[in-house]
C-alpha cells in the first residue's frame, strides 16, 4: 500500500504539516521553557506537561501515515484554543501566541489535507452513514 505514488500536490501539504507539526513541537518547548517560563511553577514541569499531547501522533506523523495525521487536529485543536485565549486574554504574550497560532493552524490545514489527499490515492475511504446502515439491517434481518 506504501508503494502509490504521492502526487506533487500531497507531497506539498505532507511538508506543510511536517514543518507546522515539528515546529510547533520545539516553539512549545522555546517559550515555556525558555522564552516566557511561569514565574510560580517549574518551567520544566510546565514544559513537560505542554509537549506530551504532541508527542502522540508524532511518529505517525513523521511516517506520513494518513489517518495519523487526520486525529492528530484533535490534539492540535487544545493549542489552537490556548493560543486564542492568550490572543484575548494576555497582553505580553500576544506575540508568541499569534506565532503559535499561525503553527497550529498550518499544521490543521497540511494535516487534513495531507489525510483527505493520501487516503484518495492509497484507496482508504469512509463508508457512507447509509452504506454501514444499509450493511447492518442486512446484517440483523437475516
């Protein structure tokens, strides 16, 4: 199934995601640890505590595997939101959320992109809901 050729344009947004998804990765680790550490808690904890979701889906990611990449916005859906938050919310930290949304967001698009693209060309696809319907009255009225 590895075998299929990924066109220019999967090609395209599998870069996209990787470079969002690893770059985000190692901003998280910048600015909790480095660049805005909480003045109350262990930076390292806090660090810690805020690579673990991401760590997840990375080897997936990093092998390019489809459906990875597609559950992986549910893990990127948390810094999205705390990126906002900051946005709104905090007035000296807008800059490095702006820079953690722009991440988050890149690595949504090349993630569902990648996912919808490569699943097409490697023949993977969801059945409808009135397909599995359908299978499963068969299934019971037999």
């Amino acid at each position: 199934m590895e075998s299929v050729a990924m066109s220019a344009e999967t090609k395209r947004y599998r870069l996209l995601a990787l470079f969002c998804n690893l770059s985000l990765l190692g901003f998280i680790i910048l600015w909790h640890s480095l660049l805005s550490p909480h003045p109350l808690i262990n930076s390292y904890g806090v660090t810690i505590a805020w690579v673990i979701p991401m760590l997840f889906p990375l080897k997936g990611i990093i092998e390019g595997k489809p459906y990875t990449h597609a559950w992986a916005n549910f893990i990127l859906m948390f810094y999205f939101l705390h990126a906002l938050t900051i946005l709104w919310l905090d007035e000296g930290e807008r800059y490095l959320a702006a820079i953690e949304l722009v991440l988050t967001t890149g690595a949504f698009l090349g993630n569902i992109y990648y996912a919808r693209l490569r699943g097409k060309e490697l023949g993977l696809k969801l059945k409808r809901l009135s397909e599995v319907e359908k299978l499963e009255k068969e299934k019971f009225t037999e």
